[in-house]
C-alpha cells in the first residue's frame, strides 16, 4: 500500500473564526503502478470523510474491517477496480465538520477544496487534471459535500457517489434539535456547553448531537449576529422550532437543490446513492426521496440499497469506488 501525505497550507481558512489549522493534511493512495510507470497520468477520485472524521483516519482500519488503502489494494489487486489516485481531504473543525460549504461562523472549507486542494494535486501528482477524469464521494456528511459540490462544479468534477449521504432534513435532522434544545438548556447556553464539550475526552450521546447541530447551523444558517455567529434552527428554552431559520437549513437539501442544479447533474457520468435499509439517521428515506426526484428530472442515478445501519458499512465501498474509477477512465481489468 502507497499512501502519501500531503500538507497544504490554506489561505482560504486563513483567520477561520473556530482558530482551526490552517495546514491541511491530505491523505492520497497511490495505485500500484504509479512509481513504476512515471510517464502516466491517472483519475482522480476525491474522498470525503463524514462529520467528526478526517481523510487520514479513513486509512486506519480495524482487524475485522480494512482501512481505505487496504481495501483499494484487493479492489485493483482483485481487478475489480482501474487504477486511479484516491485523495481524502482533512475538512475538521472544532465543531466537527463543516459540510464543506463556506461559511463566516466556521471557514471556508468548499474554497479550499475546490480551489486549493485541487490544484494542488493537480500540480504535485500525476492526474488527468481534467472534470472527465474526477470523480467526488463520500458518506454521510462527506455524501453531502460530494453531492453538493458535484452540482455547484460541474466543471470540476464528472462523475459523484454518496453513500447515506445527508438529505430529507425533516427526517434526518430534525429529531436532533429537542436533544439540542435540551443539552443547550442544561449547561447554561452555548458558550458553557462549548467549554464543558472541549473539557471532556469523552463526549456523551447528547452532546455529540449537540455539537454536531452547532456545526450544522454553521454550515446552513450562519448570522454573524447571533451568538457564536450562528441561528439556530429552535428557541433554547422552549424547544419551539424556528421555521425562518428551518427553512434556510432546508435549502441546502440535496432533494431541494437537485432541481435548480439539474443541468449540472444531468453532466455526471455516473450518479451513486446508496444507503442501509435500517440507516438510523433515516438516510435510507432521503436517498430513496432523491433517486425519486432524479427521475422525475430526467437524470439517470445508480440506486442501492442493503441490510445494514449507518455505522460500519466502508465495506460498501467495494461497490461505489470501482463504478466511480469507471466512469472516470479506469475500468477495471477482471
């Protein structure tokens, strides 16, 4: 297994308002011909980790469950998959992710991929450097940002897969916001949850989900004069949702995009969701909402679906990664 990092400085999270890093880790598996073969270029599949991950811990794997680059290593080795690099980016904050949108209440982390990272790689590794032969994916909330930047950079990349990748918010995100409203109401606001949250090594259930809403509304509902720079989607005391600010949540919906960027997904050569049967976030639901809304619209998409949970399902990934290199250029040899 060849696995590089490469460390990018970024303007573009320069002076983030969370203080995170700046130099940004970039994990990339290298095919097994690439030492050997210095004259050939090769696809690039960028990798997107999901909330509270970076791209280098995808590498890491377990004794029962291989880690991204092992599991790249049987795909090619078994010539199931074609060469291509695989780069997964680092996009954590200290609120766990960011949506790889930009925002002024986290950073600006869709211009760092798309106008630092990128290039970047372009430039140091021998990629095609062309939208034909880049592809985006990723599960979860890296579903989401391969979605979501599939359709505002067309330009960049030609073929997309998510795997439970975040959408229909009323069923995936809305049950979060009483757990919030609550564990926000318990520690006196956000500031002392935010300073009891750091403190801790070990984060509880409900202060995961917390933290990850805080992170959201960064994400979707930033207003710079709001506490911590961000709306949040319900009153802290009562609970009562805030339906102005709701609805600015549920713009950023895939299922509520895919209309107004149907030219650009109509671009992609390949359109993957997939999503367990029993996702326990109900991203099973969204996937099925938009493969709906894709046809609906004209737009051909690979849809699966399989027995399983959110949690643990890299595995599924031995179906999206092949298809993916595919439809870039490097189809497999088996």
């Amino acid at each position: 297994m060849s696995v590089a990092i490469e460390i990018i400085e970024s303007r573009a999270l320069a002076g983030n308002p969370l203080g995170d890093p700046t130099a940004r880790r970039v994990a990339v598996w290298l095919p097994p011909s690439y030492a050997r073969s210095p004259e050939r270029r090769y696809p690039l599949i960028v990798w997107l980790a999901g909330y509270a991950g970076t791209g280098e811990m995808m590498f890491s794997g377990t004794p029962w469950q291989p880690g991204l680059g092992e599991r790249l290593d049987r795909l090619v080795a078994a010539g199931k998959m074609g060469e291509a690099i695989v780069a997964a980016p680092d996009c954590f904050t200290r609120w766990g992710g960011a949506q790889y949108l930009d925002s002024p209440a986290v950073g600006n982390y869709e211009t760092h991929l798309v106008d630092e990272v990128i290039p970047a790689l372009d430039q140091r590794l021998r990629t095609t450097a062309a939208r034909e032969g880049r592809a985006v994916g990723g599960k979860s909330s890296g579903g989401f940002g391969a979605l979501v930047l599939a359709m505002r950079h067309p330009d960049l990349f030609s073929a997309v897969a998510s795997h439970a990748g975040d959408m229909a918010f009323e069923l995936s995100l809305l049950p979060d916001l009483p757990v919030a409203a609550r564990t926000l109401r318990r520690h006196g606001g956000l500031t002392r949850f935010l300073a009891d949250f750091e403190a801790r090594e070990k984060k509880s259930g409900d202060a995961f989900a917390t933290v990850m809403v805080l992170a959201t509304a960064g994400a979707y509902s930033p207003d710079p004069a709001r506490d911590h720079g961000i709306a949040l989607p319900f009153d802290v005391e009562t609970g009562e949702i805030d339906w102005d600010v709701w609805r600015r949540w549920k713009a950023w919906d895939p299922i509520e995009l895919a209309g107004a960027h149907a030219p650009a997904l109509r671009r992609m050569k390949l359109i993957y969701l997939d999503a367990g049967t029993r996702d326990e976030h109900n991203l099973d639901l969204g996937a099925r909402i938009l493969a709906r809304r894709l046809r609906q619209l004209g737009i051909a998409c690979e849809h699966q679906e399989f027995d399983d949970g959110h949690r643990s399902t890299a595995y599924r990934y031995d179906v999206s990664l092949p298809l993916l290199a595919a439809a870039i250029g490097a189809p497999p040899k088996g």
